[in-house]
C-alpha cells in the first residue's frame, strides 16, 4: 500500500493538472464562441453572394456555358492521367481528442481511394498536426499554407485565403490538376464534429442551384458576365473560407470537450485517492492506539 506522503503527493500533483485543463477549458470555450461569433456573421454573406452568383449564372449567354462544355472536352483529352489537389485540414496543437488522428486516418484513405482509381494525388495540409502526420507517413506534400489556420482566426478576414484559391485556379488552368478537395471537421454539435469532403468550384457552373435561384432577379451594372467574372472569385475564396471557419469551429468544441473529460476524470481520481489518503491515515492511527493499548515497548539500541 502506497504511504500516505505518496498519495498526498500524487494529490498534489493531480490538483494541479486539473488548474491547467480547467484554464484550457475555458480558454477553448472563449475561442469556441469567438470564432462561432465570426461563422454566423460570415455566412450571411456567404449566403447573399450565392444568390446572386447563382442569379448570373442563369443569365448569362449559352454560348459562354458552350464555350465552358468546349474547353472541359479539350481538358479531358489533353490530360489522360486525371490529378487532384488533396487539402485536410487539421489543428496546428494537441490535447483535442481524437480530432487530428481521425483527420490523419480520413486523409490516408482517401489518398488510396483515389490512387486506386489511377487518380495522382497531390497534397496541400493546413496544419502542423496533419502535415506532421503526413511526414511520418512518408506522404511528399506542399509546405506553403500549413499555418494559414492560425492567420485567418488571429486577421478575422479572409484575405490570405485567396492566395490559397489563386494557386489552385492556377495549377487548375496550367491543367496540372483537374479538381480540389478539402478533408475536414464538420461541426454539428457541441460533442459531435464529422470529416467532410468538399470540392471546390473551380470553373462557372450555370447549371448549378437553379431551383434555389430561379426566382432571383438583378438588374446589373456593367453585363451579368462581368460581373460573374468578378463574383465569382469572390464566391471561391468565400467557399474556402467558411471551410476553415468550420474546422476551427470543431477544434475549439473538440478541445474544449476533452478537456471537460480530462477535468471530470481529475474530479474522480482525487475521490477516490481522497478516500484512499482517508482510509490509510485511519488504519495508521489505528495501528498506533493497538501499540500504545497492548502495552508495545520499542527498545533502542
């Protein structure tokens, strides 16, 4: 049995383990709340520029859609060997669970799934975990944006995203890839977040949403095609934005649960050594009134 400076010390030393999950806590939940603050006030934007891409799309000439269809058939035939651009998205720190394990797992598979389709895989992470975990892997990828995450949460715009949209457009146009996908943490509640995989729109689709927008009507100034052509880089970066948003939304409600796990086990493992520490100091103090009740002389040499 453990001696009664030994429980007292791992007491201590569990006391103030939990003052460091319990500051991480509310820390995660300050954070959780700023970046929901910033979502909510993102999407509304989000949702009215939709609207009026979608508008424009619908209203723009059929020779453009035509053109679009053209230029999709050159692409095919030029590049036999298909190549998308893979970006998950994981945390830059730890002690959030199984958050980026999970992320590290999902990516990996969807590398095979697509290799298996005879698909090359190119690799963009965003996040020190994740890149980490593809490093160890032995998975080459792109170093370029692996801190994003933390500039976009710390400069609340989404400016520095659209050097990230640039370069896929880019590598999009030079037909070194033929789509891009994002892997990341979906919040949908306090205690579930769920991997999700989303493409990112790179060429004007008029086909897309009509039922959403088929009531929408602008009058434009200049021509709805200059106007898309405007828009809809804007749509793209607002697309990659809200991405992130979510991803940082899921860490912080990740961290911030297991760090409420870690704080509750604290509680219970002082209980349990409380009553250990108790039962321990009552058996010594009982050991000690049978010595002095049976008379026991201690001799010294």
């Amino acid at each position: 049995m453990a001696s009664l400076k030994e429980i007292k010390s791992r007491i201590s030393s569990i006391r103030n383990t939990q003052k460091i999950t319990s500051a991480m806590r509310m820390v995660s939940s300050a954070k959780l709340h700023h970046v929901q603050g910033m979502t909510e006030a993102f999407l509304r934007y989000k949702d009215e520029l939709e609207k009026i891409v979608d508008s424009l799309q619908l209203t723009v000439d059929s020779s453009i859609r035509q053109e679009d269809q053209d230029d999709e058939s050159q692409r095919s035939t030029f590049n036999a060997q298909l190549s998308t651009l893979l970006i998950p998205i994981s945390s830059n720190s730890g002690l959030c669970g199984a958050f980026n394990s999970n992320m590290a797992k999902a990516t990996s598979q969807r590398i095979k799934e697509w290799e298996s389709q005879g698909v090359k895989v190119q690799v963009l992470p965003i996040g020190k975990k994740i890149a980490h975990a593809l490093k160890k892997a032995g998975i080459s990828f792109n170093e370029d944006f692996i801190n994003l995450l933390e500039t976009v949460e710390r400069s609340n715009t989404f400016a520095n995203v659209s050097t990230l949209v640039e370069k896929a457009v880019d590598l999009y146009q030079n037909k070194e890839i033929d789509s891009v996908e994002f892997i990341y943490h979906h919040f949908k509640s306090m205690g579930t977040q769920i991997i999700q995989v989303d493409s990112l729109q790179l060429t004007v689709d008029n086909s897309m949403r009509q039922e959403k927008s088929k009531h929408a009507t602008f009058l434009t100034e200049p021509s709805p095609e200059e106007l898309l052509a405007s828009l809809f880089p804007r749509l793209q970066n607002a697309q990659v934005y809200s991405i992130l948003l979510d991803s940082l939304t899921s860490e912080h409600a990740a961290r911030m649960l297991a760090m409420q796990t870690a704080d509750d086990n604290a509680n219970d493992l002082l209980k349990e050594l409380t009553l250990l520490y108790n039962k321990t100091r009552q058996q010594a103090i009982t050991n000690e009134l049978i010595d002095i009740m049976g008379g026991k002389v201690v001799e010294h040499s």
